[in-house]
C-alpha cells in the first residue's frame, strides 16, 4: 500500500489562471503557507517561512476556481503530489513540483482594499 496525500492551508498568491485541454480547463495559480518564526529555549530565534506551491485544478473545480478564488483567498487543499519534466526552448530540462486538488473548501475571500 502507498499514499500520496497533501493537505495544505493557506492563501492564493494570483488569480487563477484558466486554460483549456481538449475542452477541460484547467486552473493553475500559487498557495502561499507560512511557518511563524519560532523562539528556542537557548533564546535563538529561527525565522519564519513563506513556501509557495503550484495548484492545479481541473473541470468542474477549474470552473469554481474561475468564479469565485481570487488573489488573498485563504484556501484548505487536498490533493496529490505530482512532477513535471519538459524541455524549454534553450533544450534545458525543467522540472516543477504541482498539487492536483482532490478537495477544496475557501475560507475567506481577499481583503479589500
């Protein structure tokens, strides 16, 4: 048995953006998920971390996605873990790491301004 399971919360980096694949959109935009910086008992202090992620949706989610997840959106994610390998046009291989979305539920909307 194996599992390939990601959970993540936190808040949408850019509008998705939207594109099609023989009909089906997809969504793709950035979660950003922070670690707080954190005092130790010898009274060093480990700073805090912003990682982003690459979340991708697809169909009926993608269409959510375009309607209603905006920039500031805080989001809970489950999904999986997959890589991506191309070529770019200088022919240097590229790889990325994306988060396809099983589930989803938003949180709150972006604050206005």
């Amino acid at each position: 048995m194996s599992v390939n399971k990601v959970i993540l919360l936190g808040n949408v980096g850019r509008d998705p953006e939207i594109r099609y694949v023989e009909k089906r959109p997809i969504a793709s935009f950035p979660l950003a998920t922070d670690e707080r910086p954190v005092r130790m008992p010898d009274g060093t202090e480990r700073p805090g971390r912003t990682e982003w992620h690459n979340i991708i949706m697809w169909d009926g989610a993608a269409e959510m996605a375009e309607r209603y997840i905006r920039k500031g959106t805080r989001m809970y994610i489950e999904g999986r873990l997959r890589y991506r390998t191309w070529e770019d046009r200088n022919t240097i291989k590229r790889t990325v790491t994306e988060i396809y979305v099983d589930y989803f539920e938003l949180l709150g909307s972006p604050k206005s301004s």
